[in-house]
C-alpha cells in the first residue's frame, strides 16, 4: 500500500502496529514517527508510539509522547495510565499513583488499569488499597491469573489463610485448565495438610502442564518431602 501512495497514512499506522504487536519496537518507533509526518493529531498513535519508548526504556521519550496524546485529548485514560507506568519503571510511585489514579477516573472498568495501581500500592505499602485493587482487576478480567497471584499472596502475607485459599479456588474457578493456578492451589491446600483436595489438584496441574511444577513449592517449600508427590512427580516427569 505505501509503494502504491507514499502518502497513505493509514499504511504507516498499521505497519508500526504490526511492528509493535511482533516485539519489533525500535522499527515500529520509526514508521510512527513517520505516520506522524502525514498525520500528527492522533491521540492513540502517540500512545502507541509513547508505548514503544517505554518498551524500549526510553522514558523521556515515553512520557513526552504520552503527553502530547493528553494535550490532544485530556480525558484519554490509556495517555494518564501510560505515564503512572513509566513513573511506575522509574521508581516514582507516588507520582505513578496520581496518574493511575486519574486514568481510573476517567475509565474505571479497564482492568489494566486497576492492576497497575495494585502494583504501585503494593510497593509503597499500602496493602489494604493493593488489595482492593487485585480484587478490582479480577472481577473486570477473572482470566488475568497474576491479579489472582498476586491477591492471594497479599492475603497470605496477611496471615488469612483460609481467604487466600479461597480467593486461589476462585482462581481455579475461571482459569481450571490453567496449570500453574493448579499446581499453586495444591500446593497452599498440602501446606495445610489438606491432602484432599490437594493431592487430586496436583495431579490434574501435572497432566495439564508438568513444567509448572515449582508453582508447588510456592506455598509449600517442603512438598518434595511427601511421598505422594514425589510418586506424581516421578510419574508425570516427561520421558
């Protein structure tokens, strides 16, 4: 299409999507920059672009782009969450906060969004909002198993067990052929000396996905210990 019109934007635009969904971000860096020659009042392609810095840790570059997709369009949550990104990579959390906050007022039933500011909350010790906002994530996206991880590791740190081992076979729930949500289910269940369900979980984890089996020692360090799960190692170990 660019051979046919040199001038089509539109070409350039998908091009440098194309590019940036396959991993090739400095590439893609290039043909928005020259999508931007023809067209430069495109909020999302500066968020592309901006996305494309921050991939390759470029944050200046980054955060310049997400902000002149703000200015084009302020109430453009994905340019607020962008920058409470970057800021997040740099360590800047209470600046990260402010934007992600922001971009969830501006859409607050994206679960990325939701996520991020888990993460950001989680690290500046706020544990109760961290964990609000886990709970959030999973119930706009109960397939994203790190918000479901991550949940659960924040109640077990709390010291409610028997919580975090529900909130994991709520997990198990929307994600049951997922291995390691299997295999990290059984292993919090055999840590409380609950062979059943434990044992069984384990077993279906392995049939799924035996690679996942170090999600067993997560919660239970001491599992190589038992004799049932050295047999289901030994047994479904790939030949």
């Amino acid at each position: 299409a660019i051979a046919i019109n040199e001038f089509y934007a539109s070409a350039y635009f998908n091009k440098a999507n194309s590019l940036a969904n396959n991993g090739r971000y400095h590439e893609a860096i290039e043909v928005y920059r020259e999508y931007m020659g023809l067209e430069d009042d495109n909020e999302s392609a500066f968020c592309y672009l901006a996305e494309c810095y921050e991939k390759t840790g470029q944050f200046e570059e980054a955060l310049r782009n997400y902000r002149k997709a703000i200015k084009l369009a302020p109430r453009y949550p994905d340019a607020w969450c962008g920058i409470g990104v970057v800021y997040m990579l740099q360590e800047k959390l209470y600046e990260s906060l402010y934007y992600l906050k922001k971009a969830i007022k501006l859409d607050d039933t994206n679960s990325e969004f939701w996520y991020y500011l888990g993460e950001v909350n989680e690290k500046l010790g706020f544990y109760e909002d961290a964990r609000t906002a886990f709970r959030k994530t999973t119930e706009l996206d109960p397939a994203d198993t790190d918000a479901w991880f991550n949940l659960t590791e924040r109640l077990f740190r709390e010291g409610d067990i028997q919580l975090a081992t529900q909130t994991l076979q709520e997990a198990y729930e929307y994600n049951y052929d997922h291995a390691p949500v299997i295999i990290r289910l059984a292993g919090l269940y055999l840590s409380q000396d609950k062979r059943e369900p434990g044992l069984p979980l384990l077993e279906l984890g392995l049939s799924r996905d035996y690679q996942s089996f170090t999600e067993l020692f997560h919660y239970f360090p001491d599992a190589a210990e038992m004799n049932e799960v050295k047999e289901l190692l030994s047994r479904y170990k790939p030949a």
